[in-house]
C-alpha cells in the first residue's frame, strides 16, 4: 500500500490546486514547478475558480515562461458533497508544456 501512495504523490507533483489566494501566488507555484525540472504543469480548478486559473495559465504562458504552450483543456462536472446533499460542479484541468 504504501507504494501506491508514493505513487500517487509522484503523479500529483507536477499539479496546482487554485483557490481563494492571489493570482502570483498560483503564477509563483508554477514557475517553481518548471524551475524544479517539470517539463509539464497542469493547473486544475473548480466552481468560481475556473477563470482564476485560466488567468494563472496565460500569465504563465505570457509573461514569464519562454516556450510555453497549452497541450490539453479538459472540462468536467464533479459532484461534492454540500451542506444539502450532493452538487455538481464545473472543473477544468489546464495543461502547460515546454515546447
């Protein structure tokens, strides 16, 4: 079991998380990743945070980042559980590659 965890963690390093906190700090973590050696970054968000890391990835991509480029969007609908049941939510998955 506890391989599957290292695992997990590995497959996970290369992701972000947005949330409520400033855009540069989003911006910071994933120029941090590809100055650790990620040739790939995804940015994943959910609900209202979802134009926050479209924003995070074209600040990346345009500003601080030569030879960037978006291999890959997905879009989807989680369910979460709420204080009044399950609800869906929008997600997006946005992915930064060097060139």
């Amino acid at each position: 079991m506890a391989g599957m965890a290292e695992e997990k963690k590995r497959a996970d390093d290369n992701v972000v998380f947005i949330g409520k906190k400033g855009i540069m700090s989003y911006v910071l973590a994933v120029i941090t990743q590809f100055n650790n050696g990620e040739s790939e970054v995804i940015v994943k968000a959910r609900g209202r945070a979802i134009s926050r890391a479209v924003d995070v990835a074209e600040i990346v991509r345009q500003r601080f980042v030569q030879n960037l480029q978006t291999r890959n969007i997905e879009i989807s609908t989680e369910e979460i559980n709420g204080e009044e049941g399950p609800i869906k939510v929008s997600a997006i998955e946005i992915t930064l590659a060097k060139a």
